[in-house]
C-alpha cells in the first residue's frame, strides 16, 4: 500500500517540474526574440543553439553561479554550438 502511495505522489509532482507555474529565473535573463527586433537578429538566432544554451546556464543558475556567470555560460555555449553545427553540416 505504501508502495502505490509513494508511486501516486511521484506521478503527481513530476508535472510540476515542467509547468508554467513558477517561471524559472533563468528564464528572465534570455527573453526570446519578439517583435520588436529587426528581421535581421532573427535571421541569426538558431533556435536549437539557443535551447541548449539556455538550458547550460539554467545549469549553472541550479548550480548557484550568478548572473553574470549564468550569462558567460550562455554566450559560451551558444557560440560553441554555431561553430560545432557549421564545422558538421551535411
């Protein structure tokens, strides 16, 4: 009985991790391109380089690092993930 007790719970909480409910600091640092930004920034930005850097200073944000670190984690990876994607395109 414990057992489906201690299952059903998990079930439960695992929604919240991936919820809207409570944005995540991070989040606030890197706001997607909107638009009043020109044409041309959006034409820069790689969407699948700029998830997993966001994902990186997230990383760093839970490892409690600061902005400005969570910021150079960012840009690192970010520019890392250009230079490895036009070093391995078909």
């Amino acid at each position: 009985m414990r057992i489906v007790l201690a299952l059903a719970a998990a079930l439960a909480l695992s929604g919240c991790a991936d919820s809207a409910f409570v944005d995540h600091p991070i989040s606030s640092l890197f706001p997607s391109l909107g638009p009043d930004q020109t044409a041309s920034a959006q034409a820069v930005a790689d969407p699948h380089c700029s998830k997993l850097a966001k994902q990186r200073a997230g990383d760093a944000s839970f490892a409690g690092e600061d902005t400005e670190t969570q910021r150079a984690v960012y840009d690192k990876t970010y520019a890392d993930c250009l230079d490895w994607d036009s070093k391995h395109k078909s």
